[in-house]
C-alpha cells in the first residue's frame, strides 16, 4: 500500500510517503535551531514550527515521491508519545487530510515507528518483505526517549523492558553541553570534542549500574546523576582556578553513557536469548556509540541492525513504514475519535 506518514511529536515536522518497505521520499523540518538559546525543545515553539511547516511540508514529500495526494491508500500519523502541542498538529492535520481525500487513517505509536524503520533500510525489497526479523531487543536513545524494547512483532506484540526515570540521553549530552559551554544541541558538539579526549581520564558514574540496582533496575537507565557528577566535577575545577579538560571531560561523559546504553541492550538479548539488536533515535549518530555497539555486539554473537540516520532521527517514513505494516497485517484502519496522548504506552501500537 502507498501510505503518507506524519510525525510531529517533538522538533521535527516529518512527512514520509512509502509504499510497502519501499521508501518514495522522507521530508525533515526541524525547528531546532529556535530552540537553540533555550538549551532545549520549548513546547510552544515546536507546536508553532509544525503549524508553520506541516502543509509545505506535505507538498513537498508529494512531489518529490512523484505521486499525487489521492494516489495514497492511507495515512498513518504519530498519535504519541511526545509534546502534547506538537502531537496534536500533526493528529489534526491527518484527520483533515484523512475526511478530504476519503481515505483511512492510522494513528501510531512514535516508540514503535522507530523500529519501523528498519523495514525501510533495503529500498528494493518489494512490499511485504520485510528485513527486520523477530524477536529483536530494540535500543531507541533520543533528546526525548531512552528506552529498551523486546519486539515480537511489530505490529502486535511490543513490549517495554525498561527505560530512563529520568533525563533521557539525549537530554544528558544536552546539558553536560552547556555545562562545558558549548551550544545546543550538545550531542554532536561532545561528540566532535571528545574525539581528542581520553575517555579513562576521569571515572564518571554508570546509572543503575550496580548490583543491587541491576536486581531491580536491569533495563531501566539514570543520566541524571551522572550530569551532576560532571557538572560537580567541572565547578571543583574552575572553584580551584584549573583550566577545565574539556575534551577529557567529554570523552569520560560519552564513555559513561555508551558504557551503560550498551551493557543493558546486550544483556537484554542475553537474557531473552534474542541474537538481534536494533538502534534507533538521534544519538545513533554517536561516534563512540557505534563503535562500541558493533565491538560487543559481535563479541556476544549478535545481529546489529542500524538504519542510515536520516531514519533513525525523528522522520515520517517511519510511521508511514508502520501504518504500512498494520495494513498489510489486515489491521482496521483507527477510529476517528483518537487523540493525541503524550504518554502514550508502548503497547499501544495503533489507536
Ligand atoms: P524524540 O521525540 O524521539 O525524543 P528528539 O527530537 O528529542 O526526539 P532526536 O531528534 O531523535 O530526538 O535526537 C536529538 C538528540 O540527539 C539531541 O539530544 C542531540 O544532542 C542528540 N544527538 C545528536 N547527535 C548526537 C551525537 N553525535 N552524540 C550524542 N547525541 C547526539
Ligand atoms: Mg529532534
Ligand atoms: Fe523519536
């Protein structure tokens, strides 16, 4: 089926049209730059940016698909979970587009849009093949989410092993960033900086990671202490009158969180016995991440799955990639009564 997919539950205005696993065009606007001098994503101002984008955008992913709007079969849109403002532009603009045109609509969870993907990673393959093969443990690290996932299939059976309680990763390189005083979004900037860094210079702490909290917390992942850690560390310096070793600092950070990232999504394929691993979510593009991700990976026997960045940040492909599939699973297109739930549960697959 030909499905035009909608994202909007964060910074990015993603409009993604494929037909089955082929993938006819992905259109991206972020409006992180307007987030910028605040350090982070402003609610306000992303639900504003999606408004402003949502129907260029549209026409834009049409065109360059070479389709026409009333070819498609269907719209899938990202129902949640996300930034309550920001979800309901693109659930609106869905609905509206769904009752002109006549044509079904499927709202999605953005969780499992990001294991979508990876059905799109093999533009040949014709619809219905799939690469993706189940169970796979899925490591979906952004801005907004940090969660391990065990998928045993994607359109009906997702569960959620564990996840940050409290900043997600991507919100940590943030704000370890700006501890640093480098400009947002701190991610890429620490990556760039710590490339020239020791990583073994300073022992930061690794969340959740000790035994006792490994017997309760196995899958479950804490940046918030290990921000405070840096920053503590950081101040005892300049408090001393030392010149702070930003790319050593950088380096020791980065380690911490790709050491502890990794250690739980390799020890949930143990546990589960699933030889699979997939990534997803802005901090893929993590140097360090990957490095250390295909080293253990192959060390433990595992299949390391990661879709080209442009589908691992946030994208409409993605959710067009999983309306598709819901389609193809003889799935019932969603109710038109669905809202937007910006804490949508991980289960839920389809609205
Ligand atoms: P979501 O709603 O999925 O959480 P998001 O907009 O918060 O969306 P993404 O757009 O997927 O997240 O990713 C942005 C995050 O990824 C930012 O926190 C950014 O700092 C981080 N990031 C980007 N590149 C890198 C990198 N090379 N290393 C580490 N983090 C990175
Ligand atoms: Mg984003
Ligand atoms: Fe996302």
């Amino acid at each position: 089926p030909l499905v035009l997919g909608i994202e909007t539950s964060c910074d990015e205005t993603g409009i993604g049209i494929v037909r089955g696993t082929t993938l006819l065009s992905n259109t991206i606007a972020s409006s992180m730059d307007q987030h910028a001098r605040y350090g982070g994503v402003v609610p306000e101002v992303a639900a504003r940016a999606h408004l402003e984008e949502i129907i260029p955008s549209i026409e834009a992913a049409v065109a360059e698909a070479g389709i026409r709007l009333d070819d498609i079969d269907a719209i899938a849109v990202t129902n949640g979970p996300g930034l309550a403002g920001a979800l309901m532009v693109g659930v609106g603009a869905a609905k509206a587009l769904a009752v002109s045109l006549g044509k079904p609509i499927y709202a999605v969870n953005h969780l499992v849009g990001h294991v979508g993907a990876d059905l799109l990673q093999n533009p040949e393959s014709d619809a219905g093949a799939t690469s993706l093969e189940y169970p796979t443990i899925a490591l979906l690290v952004s801005g907004g989410h940090t969660a391990l996932l065990l998928v045993r299939d994607l359109v009906s059976d997702v569960e959620l092993l564990g996840e940050t309680i409290d900043d997600a990763a991507g919100e940590a390189f943030d704000k370890v960033a700006r501890v640093l005083g480098l400009p947002y979004p701190g991610g890429p900037q620490i990556d760039r900086v710590a490339a020239v860094g020791n990583p073994k210079a300073i022992r930061f702490p690794r969340g959740l990671s000790l035994p006792k909290d490994m017997a309760k917390h196995r899958y479950d992942f804490s940046f918030s202490g290990l921000k405070t850690a840096v920053a503590r560390w950081v101040e005892a310096r300049q408090d001393a009158g030392d010149d702070v070793p930003i790319a050593d600092v950088a380096a020791s950070f980065r380690e911490a969180v790709v050491d502890v990232l990794l250690t739980k999504a390799v020890a949930a394929c143990t546990d589960y016995d699933v030889p699979r691993l997939l990534l997803g979510g802005g901090v893929i593009a993590n140097a360090r991440l990957r490095e250390v991700a295909a080293e253990r990976t192959s060390a433990a026997g595992i299949d390391l799955r990661i879709p080209p960045l442009s589908l691992c940040t946030d994208n409409g492909a993605m959710i067009a990639a999983l309306g598709a599939q819901l389609i193809m699973a003889g799935h019932a297109p969603s109710n038109l009564e669905f809202g937007a739930d910006s804490t949508l549960p991980v289960s839920e697959i389809q609205a």
